[in-house]
C-alpha cells in the first residue's frame, strides 16, 4: 500500500477516535459524533485509501451505526431528486458518445472559416467547442472527446513535431482541459457540483434555483473564463504564424468520414433540444411573467428539472433506429456504464450535509470559520468559502 494509503488508513479513525473522546461541550451528543465521521470521510476522501464513493457510504454506515440519523433519513438522500437530475443526464451524455453526435458537433463547428484562419482562432474556435459540449456533457468526458481531435489536428499540421509549434500545442491541450472546466458551470447539468449547489440550495437553505435562473449567472461567468483562458495562453505561448490548408483539410475529412446523420444521432439531438427546452422555458416563462403563474406552476409540480432528465433518458431507450432488429438509440448495456460511482458519492455528500444541519454541526463549524477568520460581511464570508474551496478541491 503506498504510504499516503497507508497513513491516510490509519489517520482516518485515529482522528475519529480522538474528536470522540476530546470534550466538546457546545456539540450535542449527535453532533460530536457526526464531527468524528466527518473528519475520518475527508481524511480517506483526500488520501483515497479506498475509492471515494465507499468513503461516502462508510460515513452514512457509520451514521446510522452511531445513532446519529435513521437509516431513513441517511438513505433517503440517495433517492434525492437531484441524483435523478445526475442519471438522466448522465445517460444523454453516454447517447451522445455513443453515437458519435459529440464529434459530429465538433467538426461541424471547427469547418467554419473562420475557425482555422490562424493559430489563435483555432485555440479559441477548438476551446469554444470544448466549452459548448461541457455546458450538457461532465467535464471529463467532454475533454477525453475533444482531446483526440486536438491532437490529430496537430500531427496533420506538424506542429507535435516542430519545436517552435510546441508552444501552440501546449496552449492547445491546456485550452482544451480548462475550457472543459470552464464550460462545466454554465449549467446545472454541465458539473456534478452545480447539481450539489442546487440542492443545498433548496434543502438547507430553503432558496430555489431553477435551470434558467442558474444559467443567467453561470453562462456569462462561464463565457468570460473562457476568453480570459485564450488571452492568457496566446499572452503566455506568444502565438503567432498561419495554419494553412492542412488543418482545413484534416477537419474536412475526418467529417466527411462520419457520413450521414444516423438515425441515432438523430433521436439523441432531438431529445437534447427537447431537455433543453423543458429546462430553461420554466424559468424563462417565470421571469417574463411571474413564478406564481400557471405555466411555470405546472412545470414546477409536474416537470422538475430532475423528471425532464428522467424523460430524455427514457425516451432514448424508446426511439429506434432500427425497428425490425429491435434496436433502440441506446441500450441498458451501455446505460449501466455511467459513472455510479459519482452518483454514489454524491448522494453521500448530501447525507452527510443534511445530517450536519440537522445536528447543528454546520452551524457551529459556520461560526467557528467566521470567528477564526474574521469575516463579518456577505463578500468577506465569500472570499474565505472561495479560498477553502480552492484548497479542498485542489
């Protein structure tokens, strides 16, 4: 075992042990405990002694072990409709790989004129596609797509192998790994941690934030990473010269080699645009009017966020593409292969956060934080949440 394992192993319920038994006379019983197992699930959460989903049920076992919930309420944020919300898109991502509409999309877009009239217009045009797949797909698979191409469309051009081209090429990869990062916020579904965000939100701090209202922010913010990420790699790598017709002409074979829509493709972009429609008119349709009209009520009771996954979702397992064989656009085989794991930790993670507020550990932890560091405005509380969240993340 290697030794951040192996320390990480025995650190987790050394430190539990100690928190258990060290006096704590502003905690109730529940809470004290509750901080013993939060401490011991980010210890093996940061060393990975075992993968970070079982971390996440080790801390809901032990929650219910310690009496510190019910197996109910432990378990009953598994079943959260935002892990529904994280199914549903999940399995339209996998019909968008699946198919191959990801890379049709992308070359569709980079055989604009535009696109490859220099370096710099290829690193943004390439992060701009990136960046639009992400807003719908997880950050990495977005990448794991995007990545292939990029580096294809450096061989065509030479660049992998002229030392003055490594620049560009590194700018490259970077732009297309952050822009992947950056495209993740700028809707709920775009990132596992929007869905999160939502749900706290909504369950803890009874303030509700639909599809549309979260992409007024989050889209502006994201497009805005998205530029300063260019000007800082062209700024950085002193991108310069011409592509010719060698990039131009790879993306138009490797287009060209995708043939027709399939029927697949087909099935899989018109259930996107209809998710994307029944996730932003709501919200669109309460700002225009008001949330208490009778269209965005309707949609509230009867078409949430997480049942508009669900409907996209099993519609592809409905729509055929070839109905004598008795083929569909995607199959539960390749269904299951979505991450579970994710799923898992996440529903974990909301365990564990609603058993801290029932608790009132979060709050005592919330002042403590505020205490130690001074804060005493709305920004300053946001500055220290940004800079924990940065550290933790890292």
């Amino acid at each position: 075992m290697p030794a951040k394992k192996a320390i990480g192993f025995l650190l987790g319920p050394a430190l539990f042990a100690l928190i258990v038994l060290w006096p704590m006379p502003g905690l109730s019983r529940s809470a004290h405990l509750l901080a013993g197992v939060f401490v011991w699930a980010v210890v093996y959460w940061v060393t990975e002694v075992v993968p970070l989903p079982v971390t996440a049920l080790i801390a809901s076992l032990l929650s219910v072990l310690l009496g510190i919930g019910s197996s109910q309420a432990v378990l009953a944020a598994y079943a959260d409709p935002i892990i529904f919300l994280f199914i549903g898109s999940f399995i339209l991502a996998a019909a968008f790989q699946e198919t191959g509409l990801d890379r049709r999309v992308a070359f569709a877009l980079l055989r604009i004129p535009w696109a490859t009239r220099s370096p710099g217009a290829l690193l943004l045009t390439m992060g701009g596609v990136t960046w639009a797949i992400s807003l719908w797909v997880s950050n990495t698979a977005t990448t794991a797509i995007m990545l292939p191409i990029g580096i294809g469309i450096l061989r065509s051009t030479g660049a992998l192998d002229d030392s003055k081209e490594q620049g560009f090429s590194i700018a490259l990869m970077l732009m297309l790994a952050w822009a992947a990062s950056t495209g993740g916020i700028g809707t709920p579904v775009g990132s596992p941690p929007n869905l999160i965000a939502l749900s706290m939100l909504r369950g803890l701090a009874g303030r509700p934030l639909t599809f549309f209202h979260w992409m007024l922010i989050g889209f502006p913010m994201a497009l805005l990473m998205l530029l300063l990420c260019w000007v800082l790699l062209r700024h950085r790598f002193r991108i310069r010269g011409e592509l010719g017709e060698v990039a131009r002409t790879y993306i138009a074979r490797e287009h060209a080699r995708l043939g027709r829509w399939s029927a697949g493709e087909r099935n899989v972009f018109g259930v996107f645009l209809l998710a994307v429609a029944l996730w932003v008119l709501p919200g669109a349709l309460a700002l225009l009017t008001s949330p208490e009209a009778a269209i965005p009520r309707f949609f509230e009771r009867r078409l949430p966020e997480a049942m508009v996954a669900l409907l996209a979702a099993v519609l592809l397992f409905l729509l055929p593409t070839d109905l004598r064989a008795g083929r569909f656009t995607i199959s539960w085989q390749r269904a299951v292969d979505i991450d579970w794991g994710t799923i898992l930790l996440f529903g974990g993670g909301l365990s564990l956060g609603r058993l801290m507020f029932d608790t009132k550990l979060a709050e005592v932890l919330g002042t403590g934080i505020v205490e130690l560091s001074g804060a005493n405005s709305v920004w300053a509380l946001t500055a220290v949440a940004i800079v924990l969240g940065i550290i933790l993340s890292e």
